[in-house]
C-alpha cells in the first residue's frame, strides 16, 4: 500500500517537472518581448532584422521537433529530456552573454534546438507515466495543457519586471537555475522505459524541414518590409517549397523516415494537427497584438501590461483543468473542439471593436475571457487525439508532429496578422486610431483562422459519441485503446 503511494506520487512529481518543460518552452517565447528596445539599443539590432530575436528561437524550435521526436524514440525519451534541458541551459548563457547580433541569435537557435528535444520527450514521457488509466490521462494532460499559456503570459509578466528592475540578459539567465533543477529531477523522476537503439537518424530529412520552415517564415515576416510582390519575397517562398516538397520525397523514399508519412492515415491524427495549427496560428496573433494595444495604444507600462493578461491565463488554466476534462468525458472530443474554436474566434472578433479611447475594463477584458474559454476548450482534445492516435513506439514521433504543428501554425500566424495589421496603419507609431485600426484588422484575421478551424474540425474528424459514459481523456476518439 506504501509502496502503491509513494509511485503514485512520484508520477505527480514527475508531471510537474513536465509541465514545468512545457512552462519554459513556451515561456522562451514570450519573455524576450518587453526586453527588445534594451536588446535593440545595446546589440546594434535594425528593426528590420529585431523580430528574428523571436523567430530564430521558434523556427529552431518548431523546425527541429521532428527531430526531437525521433531521436526520443530512438534512444528513449528520458535521456533525451535532459540532454534537452542541457542545451537550453547553455543557450540561455550564450543569449544573455551576447554582445552583438550574430551571437545573440545563435544562442536563441541554440536555445530553440534545445527546447525542440525536451517537448516532445515530455509528451511521450507523460503517456508512459499516465497513459495507462484514462482518468489520470485527463488531468495530466490538463495539467500539461494548462502550462502553455502560464508560461506564455508568465514570459511577458516576468520579461517587463526583469527589463525594468534588473537588466534584459536575466530573461535569459532565469533559465539556468530552472534547468539545473530538471536535469537533477530527470534521473530522480523519469521512467526510464524501453530505448531500442534500432535505425538511423534522417540527417536529411531534419535538415530539408528545418531550412523549409526558416525560409518560409523568413519569406512572411519579410514581405511587409519589401513588399509581397518583391522577388526576395517570391524567392524566399520558393525556395521554401523546393525544400519541402524534398523533405516529403524524401521522407517517401526512405526506410526509416524523420516522419512515416503513412501515419498520418491514422484517424483523427491528420485533422487533430491541423486544429493545432489554426489554434496556434489563432492564439498567438491575438496575443501579442493584445499586448501591443495594451501597451501602445492604452498606455500601459511593461510590468501592468503583463498583470492585465492574468485574468485571462488563470481562465484557461481552470477551464483546462476543471472544465476541458469534464466536456471531453460528456461528448469525447469533437465537439469541445468546434464549440471551442467558434468560441475563441468570437472572442477575437469582440476584440476587434476596441476602441482607441478605450480601457481595460470594457475593450479587453470580457473580450479576452470569451477567447480564453475557447482556447481551454480546444486545446485539450485536439492534443490528446494528436498524440494517442499514433502507436505507442511511435509516440515521440506524434509528440513532436503535434508541437511542431502548433509551432509552425503560430510563427506563420504571426507573421501573416503583422502583415495585416501593417497594411492596416499597426506601423504608425504615436497614432493611437491607426495603431488601434492595424489592430482590431489583425484581431479580424485571427478570429477567421480560428473559425475556419472550427469548419475543419467539423467536417474533418470523425464524430464522436456523446451522452454519458467513460471519458475519452487523451481525445482517442475511439481509437483502438492499445494505441493509447
């Protein structure tokens, strides 16, 4: 019975340092924000090339997550847990140490190499602790789901205190400690489960995808500067699907892929990734022009504008873990899916009316919460139907398929709603109605991403039962329940 207990809690022990991953990778994104004027003036940044400060982190993350998948797979997810957080530590030293550009990109690369091998060794990690009692599944992966936006809100909150109070290189050196305590945790914590040391690591494939995904998002964040029409644009976008359409060939063509393109014949795993991206490529633009109208349209300093944003993740997170679990159990995972993502994409859509003049109180607040709803409840289920579709050797496979998929739909989101925003007067700094109008446009764009989620989630995964019964919790949707 003591023994019983004591496994019982160490397993709880274990999901926090999982959630904990979750927390900083995401975090990583986010805290850099309020600490790019500092980081600008000190490191010789343009404001052409400022923006890659974040997206030499979510490109090497997101880029890389196939790669993390596979070698979790292939050498066991434990191991490759903390060789991550080893190199998310030394990232972290070489971006708060940088004294100019090209070393500090280097160390945000590093830091997003390091963050695409402890995400999906999580995930897998989290389904061999809890993947066996479909109950615990469901408040672990709420628990998981929960840290992702804790730790992006937690980034901005943090960034504005530690760029005001200290100095910006701390966003990165908070870090340190942080991964210190996992990588002791890890061995102390971790199931070590099966490693099978069988196949190759696709260097090819890793290196197709990468570069693919580097040029295309390079192409997008570009083109409101030079101009859609502009051949370094075209080329970029070109170049772009040259290496994707190589990385899909060659991923055909191989024995042992980066990523079994037959898996996604799987049910329900396809269209769960693609609501991981609309999702992504949904939240992530709300998010960061929602901290942009707080701060230069409403007036708010760093560290205010970061409190404002709490109401908004602690509904999440208790919608994630009190509400999600209890929808998917009642009507298993489609429909909190589509409810939700409808929900979200009203919730931006109230968002875009907010007015120059405005306040917190009537033009983001209750707008903000409505988004948050929606957000706890899509992001649940379409992770866990993600994830235990695949077969369980595979699992660090569709651990980073389905981070990769968020990822890339948040950079491309991002990048096409700054485009929208721009075009709609979000560059004219100091004019608070065309600032508010490239705004609310951006607001627009994302609240019809998030709706054409709902749409394909409709239409694209496969019904599911309602009416009372045992909980899907990890979204199975009626999987074979061997492949959860």
């Amino acid at each position: 019975m003591g023994t019983t207990t004591t496994r019982s809690s160490t397993r709880w022990w274990a999901l926090a340092l999982i959630a904990t991953a979750q927390f900083m990778v995401i975090m990583d994104t986010s805290i850099i924000g309020v600490a790019l004027p500092q980081m600008q003036a000190d490191l010789g940044f343009t404001q052409s090339n400022l923006s890659w400060v974040f997206n030499a982190y979510v490109v090497a993350f997101g880029g890389l997550l196939l790669l993390g998948g596979r070698l979790s797979d292939l050498f066991g997810a434990r191991r490759l847990f903390g060789a991550g957080w080893l190199i998310l530590l030394g990232g972290s030293l070489v971006a708060g140490l940088a004294g100019n550009v090209a070393v500090e990109l280097i160390g945000r690369t590093v830091q997003g190499a390091g963050a695409a091998l402890v995400a999906p060794s999580a995930l897998t990690l989290l389904m061999m602790l809890f993947g066996s009692d479909p109950k615990e599944l469901t408040k672990a992966l709420a628990l998981y789901g929960a840290a992702a936006p804790a730790g992006g809100t937690a980034g901005v909150f943090l960034g504005g205190v530690i760029t005001e109070y200290i100095s910006w290189p701390w966003v990165f050196y908070i870090n340190v400690p942080i991964a210190v305590i996992a990588l002791v945790g890890t061995g102390a914590l971790m199931p070590a489960g099966a490693v099978s040391g069988r196949g190759s690591v696709d260097l090819v494939g890793a290196l197709t995808v990468t570069l693919g995904l580097a040029a295309v998002v390079y192409g997008i964040v570009r083109a409101p500067e030079v101009g859609w029409s502009a051949g370094e644009t075209w080329a970029a976008i070109g170049i772009a699907a040259a290496l994707l359409v190589a990385f899909v060939i060659s991923q055909a063509a191989s024995r042992q892929p980066l990523m079994r393109l037959s898996i996604f014949r799987t049910p329900d795993l396809g269209a769960a990734n693609l609501a991981q991206v609309l999702l992504g490529g949904a939240w992530i633009p709300m998010w960061f022009f929602l901290n942009l109208y707080l701060q230069q349209v409403l007036g708010y300093t760093a560290f205010p504008s970061g409190a404002a944003l709490l109401p908004m993740t602690v509904l999440i997170m208790i919608g994630m873990i009190a509400l999600a679990p209890r929808v998917i159990g009642r009507f298993g995972p489609k429909r909190p899916i589509v409810l939700g993502m409808a929900i979200l994409a009203l919730g931006m859509g109230w968002l875009s009316l907010a007015r120059p003049d405005g306040n917190f109180w009537v033009d983001v607040l209750p707008a903000s919460l409505v988004a948050a709803l929606g957000m706890s409840l899509a992001f649940i289920p379409s992770l866990g139907t993600a994830i235990s579709s695949a077969r369980p050797e595979e699992g660090g496979l569709a651990s980073g398929i389905v981070n990769t998929s968020y990822q890339v739909g948040s950079a491309l989101g991002l990048a096409a709603m700054t485009a929208v925003a721009a075009a709609y007067g979000a560059d004219q700094l100091g004019d608070p109605t065309a600032l508010t109008t490239g705004f609310s446009a951006a607001f627009v764009g994302a609240a019809v991403v998030a709706l054409a989620g709902a749409l394909l989630a409709a239409v694209t995964l496969r019904s599911s039962a309602g009416g009372a019964g045992e909980p899907d919790p990890a979204g199975t949707g009626g999987a074979d329940p061997a492949s959860a």
